[in-house]
C-alpha cells in the first residue's frame, strides 16, 4: 500500500515539475540540430564551418515541447467550442 502511494507521488510531482517547464518554457531546442539552426561541416582544412539549414526546425534551432502541444490544442479545442 505505501509504495503505490510513493509511486503516485513521484508520478505527480514529475508531471507537475514538466508541466512547470512547458508553461516557462515552450520551447526546446531541435534535437536535430541541437539548437544551431544548421548542420555542422568541416572544410578540407578540418575547420568548422556552417553547413545547410535544419529543415525539421526550419533554421530556428527551436522545437515546441509536446506538453506545450496538447495544452495548444485543448485550449483551442475549448475557445472553439464554447464561441
């Protein structure tokens, strides 16, 4: 019995501690690109250089959380349909 109630606190407090993050952060970065924006190239040289533009985060190097995208979605669900 108390270790179903310790699994449903650890449960709640993870949920709680993400949805904190999505509403003070809504975004993360591309895990393509790791935030750059761009692919990472070398020259001949072995020098970094700027390679081409993510196109999963379209060059932003940002990418919506998934708890930021259900909250948007039952947000406009609810603005639709209570117009």
């Amino acid at each position: 019995m108390p270790s179903t109630l310790l699994a449903i606190a650890c449960l709640l407090a993870i949920t709680l501690g993400y949805g904190s993050v999505c509403a003070v952060s809504p975004f993360g970065n591309c895990r393509k690109c790791r935030g750059w924006g761009f692919a990472m190239k070398t020259d001949r040289k072995g020098r970094a250089k700027r390679g081409k533009d993510c196109r999963r985060c379209k060059a932003t190097g940002k990418r919506i959380r998934v708890g930021r995208h259900l909250y948007n979605l039952a947000a406009r669900l609810h603005r639709d349909g209570t117009r």
